[in-house]
C-alpha cells in the first residue's frame, strides 16, 4: 500500500512541475520573459525647413536647425521625450497629424489663422510675430496700400502670407499672388524681378535680410493678426499636448527660452 501511495505522490508532484514551467515559472506576473520589450518609438517633428530661423537647413545638409529646433529639443529633454524631425512642405503638416504621420507640428504656425486649430490641437503660444512686406532694395513701393493691380506678390503655399496674396489677387489688388512651396523661392522671384514683393513673418524676412539688405528691404508696418506660434499635436492627444505646454513654462522659468531669443537675434512680438 505504501508503494502505491508514494508513486502517486511522485506522479503529481512530476504533473505539477510539469505544470508550472508550462506557466513561465514562477516569474513575476505579468513579466516580460521575452527579453528587451520595443524602445519607445521616436515622436515625429515635422515642419518646414526653409523658414529661419525658426527651422531651416545650411550649406546644402539636412540637418534641420533654428530656433524651433533648439526650443523644441529642450522641451522634449526636460519632458523626457525622444524626438526626431521631418521636413515636408508647409501644407502638408496638419495633414500628417491627421493621418499619423507625425506627433507634434512646429514650424511658426500660427494658431488663430483659418480653421487651423478645428483640425489639430495646440499649445501654448511660444511667440508672436506680423506680416511684413519685403521688396528690392530699389523699389518705389513704399508700403502695401501702394502695391497696384499690375503687380505680382509670392509668398508660400498654406500659410498666412500665402492666404493673403491669393485674396489680393482674387480681390483684384494685384494682378497675381505666386505661392511658392518655400520661401526660399519666393526670395528668389524677388531677385530675379520675376515678383514686385513677398509677404513674409517679419522675424524670418529680417533674417534675410541680414545678408541681403543690398537687394532687398521692408516696407510699411507689419500687418495683419498679430500672429501666435504655437506647436501642435493629432486632435485629441491631450497628453502629449500637456507635456509639451509644461515644457515650455519650465524652459522660459530655467531662461533657456530668452537664451534661444538671444542666440537668434529676436524678439517677440
Ligand atoms: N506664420 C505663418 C503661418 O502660420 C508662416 C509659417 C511658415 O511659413 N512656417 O502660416
């Protein structure tokens, strides 16, 4: 009899090891035993990189640099963030949230214009900025109100400026609005003749005009809204957007946002 009890006793003990080892042993519950879980996924920056300094490119890299770049790289370090950055055109970027394609826009997008914020959702203002008008160095135009019907004003495709110079051209102010997919480009027609001015963010028309006051200059007063820059993230993505607002508040307490002014040569609106 005892013989038959003991080779019970060693059959379920055999059956119960059996059993927990099918289990996962006696690991945590709920632990990862498949070793190295995914590394948090970079969150995509996108933004347009023709716009300094506020995001911009140099000697023909791509790496993309500015005072965007530099704010928001701050931000995602005191938000324990990793983040990388994509460049595409400026009307592309409300669409990427939308379709997941990036997490966080920045890229001196004003926050008031159109139906910008019913399509994605924004933080804080992080600077303010108007509308200049910028001409050749030579030009008899003397502000906006003296632009006439005959002439030609660019500006990039999807933003304010752009927005502006296609309503003067549809109002019959002027004879065309070129929109262009980056200023870069609108500086150009402007050189060549081939436009009579450009509307452009008065901060990124006087970086041009730092190396470039022999061709071209400002005229009038700034126009338009007082804009507000702000970042933005997929309607809805109230975490990420908490995170990024508290950011910002902690880099303009620690002085890393007026060392950025600074470091830039501007000033906000
Ligand atoms: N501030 C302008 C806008 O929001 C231009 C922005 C830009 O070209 N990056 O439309």
């Amino acid at each position: 009899m005892k013989k038959k009890s003991l080779v019970l006793l060693l059959s379920l003990a055999m059956v119960f090891a059996f059993v927990l080892s099918a289990c996962g042993g006696g690991g945590e519950s709920g632990e990862d035993t498949s070793g190295g879980g995914d590394e948090a996924a970079a969150l995509k920056v996108v933004t347009e990189a023709t716009f300094a300094p506020f995001e911009y490119t140099e000697d023909g890299n791509d790496e993309i640099i500015g005072f965007d770049v530099d704010m928001m790289n701050a931000i995602a370090e005191d938000q324990g963030l990793t983040i990388e950055w994509v460049n595409m055109e400026f009307d592309s970027l409300i669409p990427a949230l939308e379709s997941n394609q990036g997490d966080i826009i920045c890229a001196g997008m004003n926050k008031l214009a159109g139906d910008r914020a019913e399509k994605a959702d924004f933080g804080e203002t992080y600077f303010k900025s108007n509308l200049m008008l910028l001409v050749a160095a030579d030009s008899d135009i003397t502000g906006l109100d003296a632009v006439t019907s005959d002439m030609k004003l660019a500006s990039q495709i999807g933003t304010t400026g752009g927005d502006m110079v296609q309503e003067m051209a549809n109002e019959g102010k002027i004879a065309e609005g070129v929109v262009l997919n980056q200023w870069t480009d609108c500086y150009l027609q402007l050189k060549n003749g081939e436009v009579q001015g450009v509307i452009v963010d008065k901060p990124v028309g006087a970086n041009y005009l730092m190396e470039h006051s022999d061709i071209a200059k400002f005229v009038g007063e700034g126009f338009g809204e007082t804009e507000e820059f702000a970042f933005a993230v997929k309607k809805g993505n109230t975490e990420l957007l908490d995170k990024l607002n508290a950011g910002l508040a902690n880099i303009k307490e620690n002085g890393t946002y007026d060392e950025l002014l600074e470091k830039y040569k501007m000033k906000s609106e």
